[in-house]
C-alpha cells in the first residue's frame, strides 16, 4: 500500500503546489495559518511536520518560529520534497527537509514542541501508530496537529461531494496527468474518520492528555490538536 501512495505521490509531484492551489481556489492556505494557530507555536519553537510533500506548512510554521525556532519537514516521497528547498530559499526562509516515513520517524523522543501533518495521515497505513510517533518526538505538554479533510453534511456537503467527486479528478487529471489520483483523493477523504471518529483514534494512541476537533469551512476539513502526555 504505501508503496503505491508512494509511487503515487511521485508522478504528480512537479504539478502538486499549482494543482492544490487551482482545485482548493487558494483556501489550503487559510486552512494551514489557521492549524499553525492553533499549533501554539511561537517565536522560537521547534517543530516537525511529517508528510510535507512540497513544504508549504512547513514554511508557514517558519514564518511563524522565527530565526530562534526550527522546522523540519519530513516526506517519505524524496519527488514530493524535491521543490521544497527552492521554495524556503526564495522566500528567505531556512527549514531542513528530510526523507523520513511519518510511522517510524529516526528522530529523538521529546525533540520538539509540535509535530504536524497536513492532508497526509490519510494516506499513512496505521493512522494511530503515526499519532503514536509523532507524539513520541514531541515533549510532554508539546502539541500534535493534524489538518485533514472532513465530511461535511446538508445541502452544502452534497454540494462538496460533487466537487470533489466530479470536478476535483477532471482539472486534478488535466493537470497532472493523472487522474486516478484526484479519484483517490475524494474516495479516501470520504472514507477516513472525521470529527468525533478520528478523536477516538487520538485515544486509541493513548499519548494524548487532551485533544480537539476544529471543524472548518462547514467542516470540509479539521484541524485536530492532541496535547501530548
Ligand atoms: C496530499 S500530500 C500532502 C502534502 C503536504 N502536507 C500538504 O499539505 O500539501 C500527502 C503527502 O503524504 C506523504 N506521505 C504519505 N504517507 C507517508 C508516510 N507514511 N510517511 C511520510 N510521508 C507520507 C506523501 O508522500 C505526500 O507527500
């Protein structure tokens, strides 16, 4: 499985920041400042964020930290971290990118303040041994954050179900040449744990003292943030 996610990712790398920002009509970014915020993290933290793809929260937890922090972002797909240091150089900011898989991270215990995961534990085989992991590296009291999409309901969810189900694999296909991937997504966002489901699972990690549902945009997507024991 995570070898095919993985083959995946890397056929439709060089066209995933263009094609994210087209399909989301720029609103992934409202979404990111908003689990940033939510992170905790200030002037000075130090933070992980696993699955980066092409770093894009990454950058925004630089901005963020500052001079003093530190951000790592991490990807299992070495294509989907290719753009990433080009990136955090034009916009003068300095972040470390690694090839590290998000459920078996060769990174110290309570390393960090946060660890985050945007649109990736979706796509991870074992979603609670990655909550597992990624509160393994963050310090007692540190936050983990997970942006994922939700299933949103009533006229707007059906709405959002044709978008996603109809519009998203056509222009996705169209600009990436791969359109079997912009089916995967809506399928598997359909499909995982949203909302009070996906906190059971932060419970199931049984590392987390406190945890959270943020629901945004009518709960298209959450920020859930778990206070690490
Ligand atoms: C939809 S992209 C999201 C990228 C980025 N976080 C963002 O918000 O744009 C999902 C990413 O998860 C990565 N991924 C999936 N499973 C992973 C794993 N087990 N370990 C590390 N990265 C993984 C993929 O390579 C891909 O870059």
């Amino acid at each position: 499985m995570s070898t095919e996610v993985r083959q995946m990712f890397s056929s439709i790398a060089t066209r995933y920041d263009v094609t994210n920002e087209v399909l989301s009509l720029g609103i992934h970014r409202l979404w990111r400042r908003s689990a940033v915020k939510l992170s905790g993290a200030k002037e000075g933290s130090h933070v992980l964020d696993c699955a980066t793809g092409t770093g894009d929260l990454a950058l925004a937890f630089k901005r963020k930290v500052g001079s003093t922090g530190r951000v790592v972002g991490t990807d299992f797909c070495p294509e989907m971290l290719e753009s990433a240091p080009a990136k955090a150089a034009k916009a003068g900011l300095e972040v470390e990118f690694q090839v590290q898989d998000a459920m078996a991270l060769t990174l110290p215990d309570n390393s960090f303040d946060v660890a985050s995961i945007s649109f990736g534990i979706r796509n991870v085989d074992d979603p609670v041994k990655c909550l597992q992991e990624m509160a393994r590296v963050v310090r007692p009291g540190g936050r983990v954050v997970v942006l994922e999409f939700g299933q949103p309901t009533g006229p707007y969810g059906a709405l959002f179900r044709f978008y996603s189900k109809t519009v998203m694999p056509a222009i996705g296909g169209l600009l990436t040449g791969n359109r079997a991937a912009y089916q995967y997504l809506p399928r598997t966002a359909a499909a995982f744990p949203a909302g009070d489901r996906f906190l059971s699972l932060m419970d199931q990690a049984g590392a987390y003292s406190e945890r959270a549902a943020h629901p945004l945009l009518f709960g298209t997507a959450y920020v859930y943030v778990g206070t690490v024991r």
